[in-house]
C-alpha cells in the first residue's frame, strides 16, 4: 500500500511504515509528482532525469550500460539472463526516447560521468 524510492532517506521511510501500518496509502514525493503529471496528461518524459523515468532494475542497466559493461557483463553482475536484460535495453530506449542502442550507451556513459 505504498511506494518510495531507495534513494529517500531514513526517516523518510520510517514515516512511510507508519502511514502504511495506518492503513493509508503512501507515495514518495517524487513518485506523487510523476503521477499527477500523467493523471494531467502529460506523458512526455523529455527533460527528466533517468531515475525519473526508469524502475529501480532499468536504471540499475542503464548505470552498468554507462560503465562500459557489455550485455553478459550486465546480466552476470545482476544474476539476469542476457535476453532480460536485453528486454531491459529495450524498455530504457523507449522510455528515455533512444533510438539506438549507440545513443542509449552514449547517454548512460554521460549520465554516469556528469553523476558519479
């Protein structure tokens, strides 16, 4: 009955345990916002960051992709076949309006570089 990211801090989850345990429902700030903006009819992901925009497991690809690790490479450190983690790739272009799988490792690469 509830959702917030990993990235959030301690108490941040804390609270969201209590709502939850009261029987409400939580959202995350971040995730709220992502909602209402599709309730609103705004589906249009351009200028939003990857973590945005991906689940939690594709942008965990995008960042191994922005490391210069390879489909296997990627699929062996999270314990992934190489076809889901390929499917992964699939779903990180379009959602990030990629059209290339050069373009996807270009931006992932840049991400990491601006944000490690």
């Amino acid at each position: 009955m509830g959702y917030i990211n990993k990235q959030e801090a301690t108490d941040q989850l804390i609270d969201a345990i209590h709502t939850v345990l009261n029987g409400r429902v939580f959202l995350s700030s971040q995730m709220t916002d992502c909602m209402l903006q599709r309730a609103a009819g705004n589906l249009n992901s351009l200028g939003q960051s990857p973590e945005q925009i991906l689940s939690d497991r594709e942008f965990e690809v995008f960042e191994l992709i922005g490391r210069g690790l390879a489909i296997r490479e990627v699929a062996a450190r999270l314990h992934l076949s190489s076809k889901t983690v390929e499917r992964y790739r699939e779903n990180i272009k379009e959602k990030l309006h990629v059209k290339s799988a050069t373009d996807l490792v270009r931006r992932a690469t840049q991400w990491v570089l601006e944000n490690t």
